[in-house]
C-alpha cells in the first residue's frame, strides 16, 4: 500500500473513531423538542365525549408558544385555544431525562391547577411517541398515546388518543395542528 493511501486509510479511521463521542451528544434525545422552540398558531379538534361512542368534535383556535428551559434539556408549552363557549388555557412541561434518553411530558388545565400523569417516551424516525396512563370522565382508568408528526418545519400534528383495551385499539381524542408565527 503507498504511502498516500496509509495516510487516506489512516485519517479515515480516525474520523470514525471520533464519531461516536459526537454523534452520541447530537443523538441522544436532548434537542429533540428544539425544532418547536418559537410561537405557533393552533387549530384543535377535542372529541367531546371520549370513549363513550361520539362522533361529536369541538373546534378551537388560538395559540402556542414554547419556550427552552435548561439548556433544551427541558421547555414549557403555554396554550391558549378557544371556540364558542369553551376556552382551554394550559402548560405543558416537558422533561428529558438522560439516563433513560426519554422525555416525559406533564400537562396541566390551568382551569384545575392540577398535573395529569405524565406520558413518556421519544422520537424516532421524525415521528414523537408517548405512553401513559390517564382516567376518563367516568373515573375509568386508560392507556393514553401522544405523538407528534411534523409535515415541514412550520407545520406539526398533535394527536392524543385513548386505549380501554390495553393498547388494542385507539381512539383520537385531540388533534392539533400547529403552524408557526414568523415575525
């Protein structure tokens, strides 16, 4: 082999050597909420009665704003939609925890002033999933799955969906779709 060729071969092998160390700290989960950082028109669709056979949709229409806390390694979603009589003002805060390279995500009706069981998990392949468990309105206990989607890098898809058999069959219960505000 020439000598060129050992020294090509050589700086190769280096590059890749170097690669893990880097690619761990860009891969790991931590940003993976950067791309929402910012201010966002919101459309909702909350299916009234969850669970119980309704086909009956309420609309609204207002705004998201996300702010980064901790270096990314945490944020904070303020939602604020409304449609006819119904206004939801909310919080989102989201977590990463490093150890188990997962966010989970905490949610509170500022109407309440309370946290519903948070729903964890990740991304992979452009596509959010979170898992957990919440109650219906009837005290039932369900499994809740959440993903986010992102057509482009000014337009995501929210949708939360119900479980009462144990993650056989899912039923949406909030669709949002998300544009984002640009100055």
């Amino acid at each position: 082999m020439r000598l060129r060729e050992r020294i090509h071969l050589l700086l190769c092998a280096l590059c890749v050597l170097s690669l893990p160390l880097d690619a761990a700290a860009v891969t790991d989960g931590q940003r993976d909420f950067d791309f929402e950082i910012g201010t966002w028109k919101t459309h909702v669709k909350l299916l009234k009665q969850p669970l119980t056979g309704s086909k009956e949709w309420i609309e609204l229409d207002g705004t998201s704003v996300v702010r980064k806390l901790a270096n990314g390694r945490a944020n904070l979603v303020e939602l604020d939609v409304s449609g006819g009589s119904l206004r939801i003002e909310g919080l989102s805060l989201r977590l990463y925890n490093p150890a188990a390279k997962q966010w989970s995500l905490n949610y509170s009706n500022l109407r309440t002033g309370t946290l519903t069981a948070p729903v964890t998990g990740g991304f992979a392949n452009g596509r959010g999933e979170f898992f957990g468990v919440d109650t219906v309105g009837d005290g039932r206990s369900v499994f809740v799955r959440f993903v986010i989607t992102c057509a482009n890098p000014d337009t995501c898809n929210f949708e939360q969906a119900f479980s009462d058999d144990g993650g056989k069959t899912w039923e949406a219960n909030w669709i949002a779709t998300d544009t984002r505000v640009t100055d």
